[in-house]
C-alpha cells in the first residue's frame, strides 16, 4: 500500500509515556487540499497526545510532507488504498479533514470489509469563512492558526538558489496559468496581455515540461519538485496565479500572490498573503451542478488584463501590506 518514510522516532521522546497515543491523519483530494491540511497536522503535534503521527495521503502529494518532523511515518498510496487508512481504529485515533470512512455494512463468508466513504462532508466553497476554519467547526477543533506549512531541505534551497542566478537584482513574479479544472482557467489572450505588460518591468518565471503557450515567459524547466517549487516561489517577490496549488504554496512560504478567482469563492480559498480578483456578480458555482452548465465561463473572462497588471505591480512596488511570515521552513 504504497512506501513508508520515518523521519523522527516516533514521539519525540514521548515513548516512556503511557498516556498518548497514535493518529493516523488521512489526506485526501488534490495537492492544494493536502497543503491546506498541513494547520491540522500542526495543530496535533503542538498538542503533545501522541507518541505517533502517521500520515497518509496521495502519492503524488508525499513531497509536501516527507521532510516535515512533526510526522512520525508517511504512507504514500495510490488512490485506490488511501481510503483503508481512513478506518477507525481500536488502537489509536484517525482524523481526515475532508472525508469520513466507516466500514460497509453486511461482510462476506471470507469476512472482507467494504468501504464507505462520505465526502465531501460538506461543501466548503459555498461557506463565508477561510476553508480551515470551517473544517476545524466541523470537527470541533479548536484551531487557532489555519497557515499552511511546507518544510524544504538544504538541497532544495540550494536548487533554487542556483536556478535565480540568472534574474539576479531583478524583480521576479512566477505565473501559473494552469489548472486541472477547465473553468476556473484564464484565457491565453488575457494572459497574454498580462505577461507583456509585465515584462517590462519583472521577470515573468513559470514551471513547465514543455514549452510555454506565452510569449515573452522566463520557463524553467523540467517541472521542479513540489519542495524545490516551493524553495523557489520563497524566492520570488510575487505570484501571479488561478486559483491553484501554486497560490497555496505561495502562501505556505510567505511569498504574496495576486490569485484570479471565478467559480471558486476568495473568500474559502484566499490566504492573509493573497490579493484576490474577483470581478463577477455570477455566484460561486464550483462543485454545484451549476459549474458544468455555464458555458461562458464569464467569471473568469471578465477579469480585466488592466487590473491584472496593476495589481501585480503595487505587490512588487510594496504598496500592499506586507505579506505574514508564513509557515514553511527548511531542514539541514
């Protein structure tokens, strides 16, 4: 079921005592999702009841948490498996933000268990509060500090030293104008209009594999890993971003990001760093039925080039309050 990683012995030095326990936190959905998890995995270890930290999430996520000490053992799995580390255990404790798993009723002669999984609990995007807060109400936690957190190491941070050489003493902002889901997109010719009227005055960076569908972009490539993606975006004085992972990991370093938001409400998804453009009157729409009936996509093509620009340069300039510390950190 995947690969296991042990970054500290379990507890810290708790082993000698008899009254903690172990929890198993399950991470589920997609990358951003499980960065914006990584509150609750703090929230746990700052509160000294375990001995053990087991955390299991989806493989392609292992980067966000394998150099992370406050987890004990990481399970990485294919999607398929993630959901067994979900079930409640006799012997410890399991929480998942985003999902609840409960065994199936009714097994079989060969006493094989079913699974059923409830997900989502509830539908964030419609809430008026940050999207940790409103897990933390569900739950029950008393969540004081919902930033998310990446911890890098010494050879990520050197990779993304090396790589800015080149935009030394220059002004640098990372666009990323991909996204797994369609509607929250910004058209290339808006896009476009943006990366021109920005190049005059910072470097344009973005991640790829391929060559970029801009003009006039600064590509680095092959597509770093998610720690040195991470070590890098620490090092830009901006992110321009749809609503995305990248504006999450912008957020977990401390860089600040200007973030296009259209079926996605700002509201759920924006971080203290993050200056959110929103300019249509359309009601978020994403994860409802409504999302996949609207074919204009309004919400996003309404956002002026114009405004795009400007607000990227007031980020630069530092006329924007200055972006909170963040949570990333880095290991030797």
């Amino acid at each position: 079921m995947g690969w296991h990683v042990r970054r500290r012995s379990a507890g810290k030095g708790r082993a000698s005592m008899g009254d903690k326990r172990r929890l198993t936190i399950m991470l589920s959905d997609g990358l951003g999702d499980c960065l914006l998890a990584s509150a609750f995995v703090r929230h746990f270890d700052q509160s000294g009841r375990y001995d053990c930290m087991i955390c299991a999430l989806p493989a392609q996520a292992a980067q966000l948490y394998d150099c992370n000490p406050r987890v004990s053992r990481l399970v990485a799995c294919a999607d398929r498996d993630l959901w067994m580390w979900g079930l409640p255990e006799p012997e410890g404790e399991v929480f998942s933000p985003y999902a609840r798993v409960w065994p199936a009723e009714g097994a079989d002669s060969h006493h094989e268990i079913g699974l059923r999984v409830d997900r989502p609990l509830f539908d964030l995007n419609q809430g008026t509060e940050p999207a940790w807060r409103q897990v933390a109400a569900f739950h029950g936690i008393d969540l004081k500090d919902g930033s998310p957190e990446v911890v890098t190491c010494a050879a990520d941070e050197a990779w993304a030293e090396r790589t800015m050489q080149p935009w030394r003493g220059r002004k640098r902002v990372l666009i990323n104008y991909r996204t797994p889901v369609v509607e929250k997109e910004y058209p290339l010719a808006q896009w476009q209009m943006v990366v021109d009227a920005l190049r005059t005055e910072t470097a344009v960076l973005e991640l790829g594999n391929e060559g970029s569908l801009l003009v006039g972009t600064q590509l680095i490539h092959p597509l770093p890993g998610l720690r040195q993606s991470a070590a890098l975006i620490r090092r830009c004085d901006g992110v321009l971003s749809v609503d995305s992972f990248p504006a999450h990991l912008a957020a977990a370093v401390g860089t600040r990001s200007v973030v296009l938001f259209g079926p996605t409400n700002p509201s759920v998804w924006g971080h203290p760093t993050t200056t959110c453009l929103r300019t249509s009157h359309c009601p978020v729409c994403a994860y409802t039925p409504r999302l996949h009936q609207c074919k204009r996509r309004s919400c996003m093509h309404e956002i002026p080039p114009p405004l795009v620009v400007e607000t990227v340069l007031e980020m630069i300039a530092g006329n924007m309050p200055p972006a909170c510390p963040g949570r990333g950190g880095t290991l030797c």
